[in-house]
C-alpha cells in the first residue's frame, strides 16, 4: 500500500521528466528547477467543482508568493 503523497510524488517527478526530455529540445537544463506547483489536491468524498476551483485560485496565489 502506497501513501497518496507517494504516488502523486512519482507521478509528478515522472511527468516532469518526460515532458522535459520530449518538449525542453534540451535549450534548457531542469535541475534545481520546479515543473509542477509544491501541492496537490485530493478529494476521497467525490468531485466538489467548487472546492477544486477554490484551491486552483489559491495554489496560484501561493506560487505567486513563492516566486517573488
């Protein structure tokens, strides 16, 4: 059994990978660099469009703040 953290982890580590080596063209290295946003969201009860627009807007306050 894998905890939630752990698979979006992999997946999230993954992906940025794949779309680095398929669309970078290599004019960049991605070291040290951040593909994905630090958090994720997880609903166990079932899609609440409100809750999942709410933490969109947030998430992109947060990087906002983090980037600056």
């Amino acid at each position: 059994m894998y905890a939630v953290s752990e698979v979006v982890g992999f997946i999230k580590g993954k992906s940025a990978i794949h779309l680095a080596r398929t669309y970078g063209e290599h004019k960049q290295n991605f070291t040290g660099q951040h593909f994905w946003a630090r958090g994720y969201f997880v609903s166990t009860v079932g899609r609440d469009e409100t809750a999942i627009r709410e933490y969109i807007r947030n998430q992109e306050v947060e990087d906002k703040r983090l980037t600056n």
